[in-house]
C-alpha cells in the first residue's frame, strides 16, 4: 500500500513521485505491489479468483459429514486431490476478510477503513484546498507582519518616524518676514523674503456710476458701471493703433507714391529719372527711340546718344573697309636666340627662327612675351648649361577602383576598366610613336606592367607583391617623349 499525499503537500518530506510502505502492523500490506501484498497477508491463489468458483462453508461441512469408504474411487489425477483442508480454510478466511474492505455490515465501512488505515481528514479532501509548493515558498519568503513598522498597520501618523516639521503659522517658514501684521495686509515679495504690506481694496464704500470716454477709433463696452463690473476697451471697427515707427513708415510710403504717380506735387518721368540717379547720357540712353534694325549707339560730347549704322559707325571710330592695301611689312630683330626676319610687300609671311634661350628668361612681371612654336626647348635650370628640355606629353591622376573616375589629368581623354587591375590609359593627341616612357605610382605596395603601347593609349596592369591583379584607389601616370 502507498500514500499519495496531493498536489503540493508533503508528509514527512515525501515527493509526490515516492511509494511509502506501511507495516502490516499499522494496517498495511508491507508491500508496494498486489502480489507482493497478498504474499504478505499469506493469500493464496484463490485469493484472485471468484468465491463462486469454490465450494462454501456450507457444502465443506456436508462434505466432511459424508460417509468416507477405502472402496471411494480416487483420482489421483484429478485437480481435486491437491485441495487440502488447509486450503478451504484459507480460502474461508480470505473470503471473511473481503467482506471487511467492501462495505459490508460485518467488515469496515469507508470512515472505519480510513481510521484502521491511520489516515487523518485531510485523506478525504481534494488537492486544490491546499497551498501549491510554489506558493509554500513564497510564503516562506513573504514579509511578515512582524518585519513591518508600526505605521504599516496602525495607519496613526504620529507613528511616522522622521516626520517634516509642519508649520504651525506665517513666521514658520524660513522666506516670510511678519512684523507688526493689522488687517486687509497682504503677502508682498521685496526680492529677499515674504513680508506683510499694505495693499489695494478693503474700501467699504459703494459706486453709484462709473463711465469711460474714450478717443476716435476707439469702443467702451460693460458701461456704465452701478455697483460692480469691468470696462473693456476695444478698436472701434475699421480702426487700429500703429506703433510710431509703422506709423511713419506709411506716411513716408504714401508721400513717396505721390513721386512716381506724375500728380502735381509728385515727380514727373524726367525729373523721376534724376531722382533714381541717371546722369544726362543715362537719361538719354533710357529714351532712345527702340531701332528698326541693327545699329550701334554713339554718346556724344554733349551727352547726347545717336543710333547709328554699321557704317556711320566704322566712320565715326575711323575704321577702314577692310579693303585696304599692304604696302610693306618687315621683321627684324633678335630676343633669347629668336630672330624675325622678312618682308611682305603684298601679301605673304614673315619668318621667326633660332634657338629660344631661357637661361635669361624675362622677368616675372615684364612685358616682355615669347608666343608661338619651337622645334627644340633649351634652358639653364642651374645644371651650369643650357640644355634640351623635354616635356610630359600626358599625365594622369585616377581612382582606379569600383568605377574608374578621373581625379585629373593633361592630355587624356578616359580610362577604360578592362578588369581588375587592368586600365588602358586614352590620350587626347596622339603621341609621334610608340617609343615613350610611362612612369606609374600608386598609393599601395604593388607592381606595375605595361601591356601595351600605342600611339593613342597604353595599357597597364597592376599587382599586388603576390603576384595578383588588383585595383588601386590612386594610380598616376605619365608620359614623356
């Protein structure tokens, strides 16, 4: 026989998932299974079968009064012989004790069986009437009416500890100053503290009639007055106060509208032109009949304007025809190794040859100006000679990652992506042939091939020190020929 104890109780520390066994002494079996438990109270086979299958009292007292014989037959492979006497009062014992745990009038009824079993009244009671072991442990951690301050459960305010101190009058706190207090006085603030003062009201006369008058623009309402009330004062309609900048603002506007309206006090179109400022010639321009054709405008000395046309024009500034005739044109004299030489009598070109010198070079800020085209450069630079210089035929700054993008450049048109670490370098002029230098730098540790030279672009790779392509974020280039 095993207890179960309920949800959430316990008897002696037991779980729910513990078998308690109890003694056949306190009214048990001394055994946790059926079988075990009729081995223990000394049950036989019979005590799983039905009564009905045995004979009963009655029939085993006819049987033992029947006449015995030696000449009775015996079956000796009957069932029947292995029944022993033993057995039938076993079996009337089982019997009898059945009838205890049933109900019946000679055994145990249910309130008696519980009693014979030791069980107290909580046996016959459900589960829910108890505290679960969750809410066991919240009460065990539950503050306690004992944990609480006096306050908690009296609610008596004098029970407070550390109570605020209440002020009992005006003087109690700490910004009012009262000295010598009379009636209808009153709280004023004097920047410091609180004191009392004399103020307004606490008349006890009565008012008859009180009235307002007020001036153009404005209205009086709540008027008159006979005992008590309030008089309000409004713009009239159609009226309002400016202030007296606005107000001079619209008097100055509407003085100056008289200027420009061409009225008798105002200004007229002329006279209106001289105010905005127009000296004569500008006045004269600004009504200078509009042209029917293309004309060009001559001031005058005295400041008048004319419209005139492309040829009055060219006479008035004593430009030819453009049909005049060169008699003769020379050039002659030498600056840095140049030296211009000819002469053109009709038509023709003069000639401009030498070696430009620039190792006196004019100087910065001099008229002096060289123009035009020269086969060879020379200049001294402080190398100690004049040399031949030779100049970057193309240059390049790019992004060479993501989309190509040209940060800037001389002489190159685009950069075409042709894969990772892979740019053709475009040129705007073609170069004389294939037979420049490129020089490349980058911002990355990496080297550069050059794939292929053209007169019109180069192709050039760069990789990584593995040996990989990669692309670069800054790549220059440039070229000399």
């Amino acid at each position: 026989m095993a207890i179960f104890r309920g949800n959430g109780g316990s008897v002696e520390g037991i779980t729910e998932s513990d078998t308690v066994v109890i003694a056949i002494s306190q009214g048990g079996t001394g055994a946790t299974t059926a079988s075990g438990a009729r081995s223990n109270l000394g049950l036989g086979t019979a005590a799983t079968t039905n009564s009905t299958a045995y004979a009963t009292a009655a029939q085993g007292a006819l049987a033992d009064s029947a006449l015995q014989s030696e000449s009775d037959p015996v079956f000796s492979a009957s069932e029947a012989a292995s029944i022993t006497s033993t057995d039938t009062t076993n079996w009337d014992t089982a019997y009898t004790d059945r009838l205890k745990w049933d109900g019946g009038s000679t055994g145990l009824n249910a309130s008696t069986g519980r009693t014979s079993l030791g069980l107290g009244t909580a046996a016959t009671t459900a589960s829910t009437d108890y505290a679960t072991a969750a809410q066991g442990s919240l009460a065990d951690s539950a503050v306690q009416p004992g944990d609480l301050a006096t306050v908690a459960t009296s609610g008596d305010y004098d029970d407070l500890t550390n109570k605020p101190t209440v002020p009992t009058d005006l003087n109690s706190l700490t910004d009012v100053v009262i000295t010598t207090p009379s009636t209808n006085q009153v709280l004023q603030y004097n920047g410091t503290n609180w004191v009392n003062a004399t103020g307004g009201g606490g008349g006890s006369g009565t008012v008859t009639s009180v009235d307002m008058s007020v001036p153009t623009g404005l209205a009086v309402s709540g008027n008159p007055i006979t005992s008590s009330g309030t008089l309000a004062v409004t713009y009239a309609s159609g009226y309002s106060i400016p202030t007296t900048t606005k107000q001079t603002e619209w008097d100055t506007a509407y003085t100056d509208r008289l200027k420009w309206d061409g009225g008798s006090t105002g200004l007229t179109a002329s006279t209106g032109r001289i105010s905005l400022g127009a000296t004569t010639v500008g006045g004269n321009l600004f009504t200078l009949t509009n042209p029917s054709a293309i004309t060009f405008p001559r001031f005058n000395a005295d400041n008048t304007v004319s419209s005139l046309t492309a040829s009055d024009f060219r006479t008035a500034i004593g430009a030819g025809t453009g049909s005049g005739t060169v008699t003769s044109v020379g050039g002659t004299g030498t600056v840095n190794g140049l030296t211009l030489t000819g002469t053109v009598t009709s038509s023709g070109n003069l000639a401009l040859g030498g070696t430009l010198d620039l190792s006196s070079p004019p100087a910065i800020g001099s008229t002096t100006a060289n123009t035009g085209a020269f086969t060879t450069l020379s200049f001294n630079s402080g190398y100690g000679s004049v040399a031949t210089a030779y100049g970057c035929r193309a240059w390049v700054n790019f992004n060479g990652t993501g989309t190509v993008a040209i940060r800037a450049s001389g002489n190159v048109t685009s950069i075409t992506d042709n894969g990772t670490g892979n740019y053709t370098v475009n040129f705007t002029n073609a170069m004389p042939d294939s037979n420049y230098a490129l020089a490349l730098t980058s911002e990355v540790q990496s080297t550069f091939n050059i794939s292929t030279k053209a007169t019109s672009n180069s192709q050039v790779i760069s990789r990584s020190v593995a040996g990989s392509n990669i692309d670069v974020s800054l790549l220059d280039v440039t070229v000399f020929r």
